[in-house]
C-alpha cells in the first residue's frame, strides 16, 4: 500500500469546500434580499393603485 501524506485529508478538503460554498451563498442572499423587499414594497402601491383603477 502506498498511502500519500499529506497536510490536509479528503474530510478536512470537504469541510473547507462547504465552508466557501456556505460563505459565498451567504453573500448572494445578504445581497438579493433588501433588493427584493426594495422592489416588493416598491412595486406594491403601484399595483394596487393599478388594480383600483381597473376595478
């Protein structure tokens, strides 16, 4: 058998792998979600003035 050392194992390279992935998902909704509320309470009055207005 031939067994590599190395300084980091195949567990210890999935949990830093995981990590990055959580960090950067993190980033993407810390960014999307004020833009969504933002354009949710953006676009609220304006579609109910719209739909008084039709009906």
């Amino acid at each position: 058998m031939n067994h590599r050392k190395t300084c980091c194992g195949r567990d210890f390279t999935l949990v830093v792998a995981g990590q990055i992935i959580s960090l950067f998902g993190n980033a993407i909704l810390r960014f999307a979600l004020p833009l969504y509320l933002l354009l949710e309470q953006a676009l609220f009055p304006f579609l109910s003035r719209c739909m008084q207005k039709i009906f």
